[in-house]
C-alpha cells in the first residue's frame, strides 16, 4: 500500500485528471427513463443531512421537477449506517429500504466487493474524472471537501488555528467530532487529519498519531464524546467541532449570528474527502434511484451541490463552461486556505480506516454517541 500522500493545489487539487477533463454536451436522462422512474413514484434516500452540501434545496428541487415521492432516512447517518441500511433491508421493498446512498470513497469499493451495489453510469459519465469513479460505474464521485474548525465564538474567546492548539487547557470539555470514529467517515478522516497534523504530515503515521492524539485529548477532558452537529453546538455542548468545510460554512449562513461561527481552515493537516454515489443492489425503485443520479450530475445537480459549499466533482467541467452562478463561486473560501490540502489515496484511506475503526475504543475509550 501506498504510505505517501501527495500535496496538491486547490480547486484543481482532487486530481491531475480533473484537468484533463474535456467539455460535452449538455446530457439529460431519457424520457424513458424518467417515464420508468415517475411509475415507481418514490424514492429512498439516507444520510442525506438537509444541510449538507445542499441536500434540502436538491431534493426539493428534484421532487418539483418530477413529481417523485422522497423519503429521507436517517439524515445523520455514517457511511457505515448506509451500508448496514442496505444489508438489513435486503428483501424490504417498501421506504425503509434505501435506494441510494452517499458514502465516503473508501467505502464504494468495498460496497461493490460485496454486492451491495449495482452499477450506472449518468449521462454525464465523460466528464467525471477516471480517478473519482468506478470504472464499471458501480461508484462515482459527486462532491469533495476539507476538515475544518467549527468554533462557536459566543463560547470560544480564541479560535484553535492547527490541531495541536485542541490539547490546550482553555478548550476543556470543548472539542468534538461529527460522527462515530467506528463507523463514520467524517469522524474517521477527522482522526486522520489530527494525527497527520501533529505528525508534521507524515502519512506513514497519521492513523496511530490520530488515535494518540484524540487520547490525550480524552484524557486531559478536551474531548466531547457527543455527536457534533448543529444542535449541540448551538446548546454549548461541542463548541467547537471538527466537520468538513461545507457543513461548517452552511452553519454559518443558517444560524445567522446566533450563535457567531468561525469556520477555520487548519495550518497543517488539511484533508480533502471526497464522497461517493451509487445505487443499491436491492433498490427496491432503481429507475427513480437512477433518475435521482442523473439530477445530482447534471449541470441543475452539480450548481445545487456548489450553492451547498461543496465543490462538485464536475467542477472544472462546469467553471470551463461558465455554467456555475457568480455568486455561488463569490461565496467559496478563498483558495489559498485550500493551498496545502492533502488527497488520501484509496489504499490510504483504506489502511487509515482499518486502524481507527478498530483501535478507537482501545486506545481511546470513548463512546461517542
């Protein structure tokens, strides 16, 4: 496995293949299958928080143009919820099963590995770089972002600018992460990022420097072993959170100053996720699951994720094109916060993965929940 990350430039960062990325007409899903999906008349999303990326607004929107019935499952749920969600639900054909999900990348593979998942590919395949998909389209990537400091500033006199900052006494009982570190993607590339932050950036050793780091912040009783979200950090409960940029910055717009929120952008140990899209084996509405798939990347699909913070996967695609709104782009930290941004190979964050989810409760020995 690879032990080495590389250092890439923002935007453009995801992958040298989002560059070579060539324009293509504009592609839309075909009457027939929208005829099919509008005959299923449902679809069964999960983990699809209404704040994040601009889920809300996208599915709303989806919904209006289709007429199709959503259910929303479970929207706080990690990516390993959704996989469990798949295999639980096997032979429920009605709305508890889910149609879709959106996973982090480490996930999608070991999805198909294991036949959880069937494959498609949008009408806007070409113009999702090679690297960000599954070559047989049983995955693909939709939108990616980094790990950042959600600071409640009505709580928090001074912001942590890195990660070693968090072990200082003035954020006792202060710091949180937005997920379960045994199951949660977020949570798992949140140990990720700290343990490559404090370990100068060396990969090799971020996953067991995470894990020591999150124990030392346990023991000196920094750490919050509560789920981050919007509603504990509005209560006080986890002042300060560590969530990926687009759902720190939606925070930021929907609590409108109460409480302030500062969204900072780590100085060592800045991690790009990237998630993932596909559809389950036993969707019980696969055409509205495919329909679904062809608005999320599409250029109305990929402007919605954008409005949301996140960058959307065709992003160069469509900034070639001047397809996305002046202002959704105004509205984007500036670049050079994103200058030193790491991408984790899919091996990298396969063998991460292996050791947080496994180690937590041994060296850590905290329920988060």
């Amino acid at each position: 496995m690879s032990t080495h990350f590389s250092v890439r430039p923002a935007l453009s960062a995801l992958t040298t293949a989002v560059l070579a990325v060539c324009s293509a007409p504009a592609a839309h899903a075909s009457a027939d299958l929208v005829a099919a999906a509008k005959a299923e008349g449902q679809l069964t999303v999960i983990a699809l928080a209404r704040n994040w990326c601009g889920y809300g607004p996208i599915i709303d929107a989806f919904k209006a143009k289709y007429g199709i019935k959503v259910t929303e499952l479970n929207p706080d749920a990690g990516s390993g919820d959704e996989i469990e969600a798949i295999k639980a639900n096997k032979d429920n054909k009605g709305p508890q099963a889910p149609d879709t999900i959106d996973v982090g990348l480490s996930f999608g593979p070991a999805a198909k590995a294991a036949g959880l998942i069937q494959p498609y590919k949008v009408a806007t395949w070409s113009t999702i770089p090679d690297s960000a998909k599954d070559p047989e389209g049983y995955w693909y990537g939709d939108y990616y972002g980094v790990l950042t400091f959600q600071v409640n500033t009505d709580l928090v006199s001074k912001v942590p600018t890195d990660w070693a900052d968090l072990l200082k006494p003035e954020y006792k009982n202060s710091v949180a992460l937005a997920g379960d570190p045994r199951s949660a993607n977020q949570a798992i590339q949140g140990i990720y990022a700290g343990g490559l932050g404090v370990s100068g950036g060396d990969a090799s050793k971020a996953a067991t420097n995470g894990l020591k780091f999150f124990s030392d912040m346990n023991k000196t009783g920094n750490f919050v072993p509560v789920i981050g979200k919007a509603a504990s950090f509005t209560q006080g409960t986890t002042p300060i959170i560590i969530r990926w940029d687009y759902l720190a910055l939606a925070d930021r717009d929907t609590l409108k100053g109460n409480p302030k929120v500062d969204v900072i952008v780590p100085k060592t140990g800045v991690i790009a996720g990237q998630y993932v899209q596909a559809i389950s084996a036993y969707a019980p509405h696969p055409n509205a699951a495919k329909l679904w798939m062809e608005y999320l990347y599409s250029d109305e699909g990929q402007q919605g994720l954008l409005n949301g913070y996140c960058h959307p996967i065709r992003f160069n695609d469509l900034v070639g094109k001047n397809k996305f709104t002046k202002a959704s782009l105004d509205k984007l930290p500036p670049a050079a916060a994103y200058a030193k941004a790491v991408f984790p190979t899919l091996d990298q964050q396969n063998a991460a993965k292996e050791v947080i989810t496994k180690q937590w409760d041994q060296v850590v020995g905290a329920t988060v929940k």
